[in-house]
C-alpha cells in the first residue's frame, strides 16, 4: 500500500477514476425526476437500472478490441469526449420510453470510458501491485459514488434536476485537464506492447 501511494503515476489516474463515479446529478436526482416528475412506475425504473448497466457491455467490448490496436492515448481522449455527453442526455428523459432510450445512451456512451479509465488505473500501478489497485479502485467508486449521491441529493434539493445534470456534466469535464497530468510513458503504448520504465516505478 506504502509503494502504491508513493508511486506519482496512480493520482491522476485515481483522481480521474474519482470524478468519473462521482455523477451527482445520475443517482438520487435522477431516481426522483423519474418517479416524481416522469411518473414512472417502479417497473419502469428497475428496467432503466437494468438497460443503463446492460447497454455499457458493447463499448466496453469495443475497447478491448481498440485497445490492442491503437494507443491508450487516443482511446482515453475518445472515451472523455464521449462521456461528457452524458450529462446533456439526461435531459431527454421526460417520459418511460425516453428514459429507456436514455439508459440505453447512458450505457453505450459510458461503457468505453469506464474501460479506458479502470485499464489507467492497473497501467498506472506499479510492476506487481495491480491487484492491490484494482482494490483502491473499488474503495474509490464507493467513497465516490456515496459522496456523489450526497452531494446530488443536496444540489436536487436547492437547483432542481436540471442544476444536477449541470454539476454531473462539469465533473466529468474536469476529467479533461487532468488528462494532461497523466504520465506520457502510461498511454503511449498499445494493449501488449512493453512501456516505457522509470526509477519511480520500481
């Protein structure tokens, strides 16, 4: 754990795994825009939960096959731009079906950058303490998402649901500068391809 959080590479990696979970505006605001402003029945909910899920599996099967053909750099870049659109989306939901046509956006848009970024993280660790981050990552997306759902909770309350998507979509943004931190020697490489090593790493 000590040589995990010495280690430089992993923050801009956990930092942007962090703001990624975090959507504010996707959990406890959206549950009540759907059940007290769409009027969707609890039926319909627990098929929005499930479609959202189900429909990541695509991209993120898409992203095992890009990865192993072009660089983690661009596949990164793809995946932010296209996350951010998630936020906007969330706008269209104002009936049953197009908030099963939301999930089914929400889970395609998603899917490929959840990918790139939990595959960040495990390149982002040092040689042979993969496992040990793939378990810091798990405690990040709980530590993220409950904050992200208390903090949606308190934003619903004071700005509505369109305040939510707001705040939603700016935090995934933010993932954009901090692209830029990440270590050059990370990305640069395709899936199989040996990286580039530094004294830190070791």
């Amino acid at each position: 754990m000590q040589r995990l959080v010495a280690h430089r590479a992993i923050w801009p990696a956990a930092l942007i795994w962090f703001l990624w979970n975090f959507s504010p505006g996707w959990q406890t605001p959206m549950f009540f825009h759907l059940t007290e402003t769409v009027k969707i029945s609890s039926t319909w909910f627990g098929t929005f939960t499930a479609v959202q899920w189900g429909c990541s599996l695509p991209t993120t099967l898409l992203y095992g096959f890009m990865c192993q053909r072009t660089s983690m750099t661009r596949l990164l870049w793809w995946g932010t731009v296209v996350a951010i659109a998630q936020g906007p989306i969330m706008f269209f939901a104002n009936s049953a079906g197009s908030a099963i046509a939301v999930a089914i956006g929400f889970g395609l848009l998603g899917g490929f950058a959840t990918a790139a970024y939990m595959d960040l993280i495990m390149r982002s660790c040092p040689q042979g303490l993969e496992g040990t981050g793939a378990m810091l990552s798990t405690a990040a997306l709980a530590v993220a998402t409950n904050f992200g759902n208390l903090f949606g909770s308190w934003v619903f309350a004071r700005g509505g649901f369109a305040l939510a998507v707001i705040v939603t979509t700016m935090a995934t943004a933010l993932i954009v500068p901090v692209l830029w931190w990440v270590p050059e020697r990370v990305t640069a490489t395709r899936e199989g391809e040996q990286p580039a090593t530094s004294a830190t790493d070791r």
